[in-house]
C-alpha cells in the first residue's frame, strides 16, 4: 500500500500526483533537488498547515489544513482515486534507495572526532509514539531550546541553518528518535522523509550542494526494485544523507552491529554509539549501533580539504531527542444526556481494526489490518493514548498479565508441518509500565493466557482418522512447562485458576474441531469435571465467577430438524441443566445467550422474540419482548451487557445494560463493524465507517 507520504512531498499538487500516476511517469527519477519541499507551519489560526515550497516560491494554492495524526494512514490509491474518478492509474513508487557497499579504502578520521572503546552492549531500538515524519526547517533551535549545539570555530560564510526532524517508530524502523543538526546555510534540503514501504529503504534527510537519487523503481502491491542510489556530487559540492538500511523484521532485536574496519573507530553522536568510516573516494559515514540508521556523506574534489571538517561540524551540532507524541482529534462526542459518549478515534485500516484488552481493562492492543502489509499494533492506556507501536507480529497478540503483553514475530512462526511439536519461537515484549519492546522466545504456538502468568500451549499429533485431529497441550508459567494432557484448550476462567478443555471426536468443520468438555484446576491440572463423551461440542465458557460452565448444543429429531439447547454444568454438583431455544437451528439463528453478574443468564430467543432471565438451575426470573432479533454480548465480570440487531449492522439498535440502567450506545459512523467491551465493562470499542470513508476506524469511549 502507497500512502501520502510517499506521494505528497514528490508532488506539486495532489493533481500533479495524479496526472503523473495517470500516466505512468517515474517520480523515482525525478531528481530530489527538482522536487517541492513541504514542511508543516503550526501558526495557521485553523491548525497545522502543509506549505509547499518548489523553486524558492511558496504555492498558496495548494496551502491546506492537514489532519497530520491521519497524513499516514490514507492510501494514496484512496487519495488519488477521489480526483481523478475512473482514471486508470498507474502508481509508481517514488523512489527508494539500496544500501551501498561500505569503500574498503579508508582515511584517518577527523581530528575532532572522538574515539570510544567498542560499545559492551548494543542500543535498544525503541519508540513510544507515531507522530508526522514531516520534517521541517526553521531559523533557530526553537525545537531545542534548552540544549546547545557545537559550533564550529569557523562559521560558514552565510551562517548557518537550523534542521529539525520528528522521529517515528511508525515510519523510520530505526531508534524512533526526533532529531536535529546545523548545516552551513549555502547547502540545501535536498529531500525530506521517504519510506519506500514498512522496514524497507527509509531517507530521512538529505543536505548539501548536489542530489541525492534512491532509485528504486515498481509499485506496491507487486515487485519493487532497487538499485544502488544514485550520488550527483559536484567537484564543489557536498551531499549529507541521513538514511535507515532495509530491516525486514523490524526491532525484534538490535540491528546487526556494523563490521569494523582496521581503520574505523567509535565515536559518540550526542550520546548514541556509531561506527565512523572514511572512505578513499570522498566519503564519510556513521552507522548508528543496534539500528539500521546511518548517516552518509560525499563530498568533491575542490573541497576534499576543508569538506571534512565542515561534515564534522555538522555531526557535532547533531542532537537526539524523544519523538513528539501524537496528538490525537479531538473526541467525538454521541447523544445526550445520560446516554452521551465521547469517543476517542484511535486506529484506521483498510481490513479492519481489532482490540485486545488487558485483564485489568487498564490498557488495550489495537491491531489494525492493510493489504500487503505486516499488521499493525498500538498499545493505548484508556484514554486512547499511544504508548508505543509494533509491526511484523503475529495478528492475535496475548497478555501475559494486565502489566504485559506479547505477540510472536510473524517471520519465525512455525509453519504447519511443525505443528506436532512444541516451540519456543522469537517474540516482542511490552510492559506497559515501560513500553520499549523487549526482544523473548515465547512457548508456541496457540497460546491461551490466564491473565495471570500462564500460557496453555498445543501441539497435534498426527491424524489417525482425516481431520480429526489429536492435540495435547502443557501450561508455561515463570518459565517451567507442565505435564503434557491430552486435549485442546479453548477458556480460562476469569479468576485463571481453572482450564476448559477440548477433546475431538468428530472431524473438523471450517477448522473447528467438535467434543467432549472437561475442566482442569491450576495449578494442578486435575480433572475437576467431565461431561458425557457423547456431547460433542464446539466452544464453551465459563460464568464471571467461576462456578459454571455453559455453551450450546445441538441435536436433531426424528424429522431431522436440528435444535438447540443451552447446557449449564454446576461444578460443584456436577450437574447440567438444559435450556431449550426454539427453531431449527439449521435454518436461522435461534438465540443467543450471555451471563450476568448476578449468576443469572440472559437468553435471547429470535423465534419466539423473547429476552429471558434464568437461574442457573433453569428457573426463569422474568421475559420481555425483543423488537428484532437480537446478539448479546457481556463483559468478562458480566457487569454490562450489549444488545444488538441480529440482522443489521445499524449502531441506532446498539444498546447497553449496565448498573440496573438500559440506554442507547450513540457510535461515530453509519454502520458498526464490530465492538468489544472492556473486562469490566466501563469502557467500548467500536470499529466501524460511513459511506464517505473507504477504511474502517476504531473508537473508544467510556460507558455512561
């Protein structure tokens, strides 16, 4: 997928872009001097502004109000095709660069540059939000103002110029650091941010006298090609990129630390560790420790003299600093009165955007999905605020405990012929007290967490009848692995001390094997109950507390019309009581069932358009009558429930049970997705879109 900020900054307009995209043109070869230069101006009275400055004129035609929390996230496909309509465009990457060959020659360094004993350690590559990459250029270090830059002896005839970038964890794979430098003022912004595509080729920057070409050519989805980059370096110029290397995974682990030449040395960039090289033809470079980052530079021949020092001083002003958190919109607030919601966007996709909360309901995972991309994650607390971002895990991250939550690297998953052994597979780590991923090797693969520390994992043996299959599972916890049992874990429940298990005895249907329940304790793993062999069943879960276990099965009669039952199992009883639902079950959604707080079970019957309260020994509480028919869905405590039309997706029918008190749920948008409540039910997430937007957004907001 292309987005704006891989088209925008090479246009002169988003017109240009689409003319150009019409009709086939290479933007990749345009050359970087030649292209505008957009920065953002945060003094506009209506917000942050994008300025688009071509041949020293600013174009105020195509001055506008940018969203920049949303810049990343539209496709350009989507952007473009609401212009030109019906044009058949062919999108051409911008351009992007291949990592070159360090020279094997190499020069004594700069006197100037110091020298450092080889790092014991390697740096942690790690952001905590996704703000713009738009980097922009202003007159003084206002973006630094408590810190002061190395000055060289000698300033630059024309003084000197004042270059800040934002950091990103979302765009640049490197540390995620904002950053800025002094550069002599007769040099020029060459090019600003460029991301060929997620932890491909990234510029961040190039300066100087020449240009600077990353050459890479294809389109996305499809093949994209690089070349080495092209240098345009006159006799009197110099030409300074800072620039990420390709980095396939992304921060599962630092970034291989640089080979080290006999005449290379370590030196310190405002604290942060790299390797300085100076090549015979004229080069100079720095690779940054345990990150793909790496500042280049080339200069001419007429200045081979002074170039150096010139390129040192440079370095010497460079500055470090933590990314500028993301602001997120402004909320968007639904109904009145009691029933009014202030929802808070926090993710957009193409595919789809789902959340996956923590036990305490304190922080949450959004996953968001694209074409042709590793899934996205964000960690938010509950105010929708970015913690920090990942890519390339697996789609279903887990939390280990409300305090931690981990996902396995998509790249190192074992494929489906492995699946009759356990594995211990790469894995990214993030405690929401200090969200910097931390590279683990986690027990694989279909984890089950408790919430509490542990984690059921399953193997399958090989099949003795076709797809039926034969799992056996074990339980990690701090590290120690269980005694193997037979079965397939499907729920813990709330309070993780008792484990629902699977065992087959029917085929797979659509991937979802059928049989008998029984519940094991934990940490022991003893049988605590069994339920008839003859009970195949699909799924089950527990009630808020513990004490029971419910799902539904189905059966058919004589006539071969198939019915449901809603089966609840006392543990301490053992006994099961049955609840029938009306209907043949195999024509038409009969109903649907939550728990309560109260140990009571909510059923909803869309044939006789009833909603029940039930004890669990059967008794019924009370009935209304449904207006359609309707979905339940309850929080892990039960202390609220959703009510929802069974046959539309119209959030006007949303509706919310919660203290004793029903109200209508308000949501952004024309239509709902999906939605999820919190564990405890004081917060709801909704993903959902208009007619107008081509991506589905994700919402939060507390429950009135």
């Amino acid at each position: 997928m292309l987005s704006t900020r891989n088209v925008v900054p090479n246009c002169l307009t988003l017109i240009d872009c689409v003319v150009t995209a019409s009709f086939g043109l290479a933007h990749n070869r345009w050359p970087l001097s030649n292209r505008p230069v957009i920065r953002r101006d945060d003094r506009s009275l209506a917000g942050p502004t994008l300025v688009v400055e071509r041949d020293n004129r600013i174009w105020p035609s195509v001055t506008r109000t940018i969203r920049f929390d949303r810049l990343s996230e539209i496709p350009a496909a989507r952007t473009i095709a609401r212009i030109a309509g019906p044009l058949a465009l062919v999108v051409v990457l911008v351009g992007c660069y291949h990592s070159p060959s360090p020279s094997a020659g190499l020069l004594t360094a700069p006197s100037n540059s110091p020298s450092v004993s080889p790092p014991l350690a390697t740096a942690s590559a790690a952001a905590t939000s996704s703000p713009s990459a738009l980097p922009s250029v202003v007159a003084s270090a206002t973006a630094f103002a408590t810190a002061t830059a190395s000055i060289p002896a000698s300033t630059p005839a024309g003084g000197l110029t004042h270059y800040y970038g934002e950091g990103s964890a979302d765009y640049a794979q490197g540390s995620g650091q904002a950053f800025a430098f002094d550069y002599p003022s007769s040099w020029e912004v060459i090019g600003g941010f460029h991301e060929v595509y997620t932890h491909g080729p990234t510029v961040m920057v190039a300066v100087g006298i020449g240009d600077y070409d990353i050459n890479c050519g294809g389109s996305l989805p499809g093949a994209v090609n690089c070349g080495d980059p092209v240098w345009t370096v006159p006799d009197d110029g110099v030409v300074l990129v800072y620039r990420l290397q390709e980095w396939p995974q992304g921060p599962i682990a630092p970034y291989p630390t640089p080979e080290v030449g006999p005449a290379d040395k370590w030196v310190q960039i405002d604290g942060r560790t790299a390797l300085f090289s100076q090549g015979a033809g004229r080069s100079m470079s720095w690779s940054l420790l345990g990150t793909p980052e790496i500042i280049e530079v080339r200069f001419g021949s007429a200045v081979a003299d002074t170039a150096p020092q010139q390129i040192q001083a440079v370095i010497d002003s460079w500055q470090w600093s933590a990314p500028i958190p993301t602001a997120r919109p402004s909320p968007i607030t639904a109904g009145s009165g009691s029933a009014t919601y202030s929802w808070q966007n926090v993710a957009s996709a193409q595919a789809g955007v789902f959340p996956f909360w923590a036990p305490d309901s304190n922080h949450l995972i959004v996953v968001t999905q694209n074409a042709n991309e590793y899934d996205g994650m964000e960690l938010l607390d509950r105010a929708g605020n970015s913690l920090a971002t990942a890519t390339g895990l697996e789609t279903y991250p887990f939390w280990l405990n409300s305090s931690v939550v981990e996902g396995y690297e998509a790249t190192s998953m074992p494929g489906y012929a492995a699946r009759f052994q356990y594995h211990m597979a790469p894995g990214r780590s993030f405690a929401v007290s200090d969200p910097t991923p931390a590279s683990v090797v986690l027990p694989c693969c279909d984890p089950i967490s408790n919430g509490e520390g542990a984690i059921a994992t399953t193997r399958y043996l090989p099949d003795r009848v076709p797809n039926l299959i034969r799992p056996k599972f074990v339980v990690w916890q701090d590290g120690v692995e269980s005694a193997e049992h037979d079965g397939a874990p499907v729920a813990w429940d709330l309070a993780g001390d008792k484990l629902l298990v699977i065992h087959p005895t029917q085929p797979e249907v659509h991937g979802i094997p059928d049989g008998w329940l029984e519940v094991l304790s934990w940490p022991s793993l003893t049988s605590v109950f069994q339920d008839d062999p003859n009970n195949a069943v699909s799924e089950a879960g527990f009630d808020p507390s513990g004490r029971y276990v419910s799902y539904t099965y189905v059966y058919p009669d004589a006539s071969n019309a198939w019915h449901m039952e809603i089966h609840i199992v006392d543990l301490n009883s053992g006994t099961t009581t049955r609840i029938p639902l009306a209907g043949d079950s195999s024509e038409m959604n009969v109903g649907d069932y939550v728990w309560n707080n109260q140990g009571q079970v909510l059923v909803a019957s869309n044939v006789d358009m009833t909603l029940s309260t039930y004890l669990p020994d059967g008794t019924v509480v009370n009935t209304t009558d449904l207006a359609h028919p309707t979905s339940l869905q309850a929080s892990a405590n039960g202390e609220t429930i959703l009510t929802s039309n069974w046959e539309t997706d119209n959030p006007s029918d949303l509706r919310v049970f919660r203290n004793g008190v029903s109200r209508p749920v308000w949501v952004p948008g024309d239509w709902v997705d999906s939605y999820s409540l919190s564990p405890d039910g004081s917060q709801l997430f909704v993903s959902g879109n208009s007619p107008s937007d081509d991506d589905v957004a994700g919402y939060l907001a507390d429950i009135p």
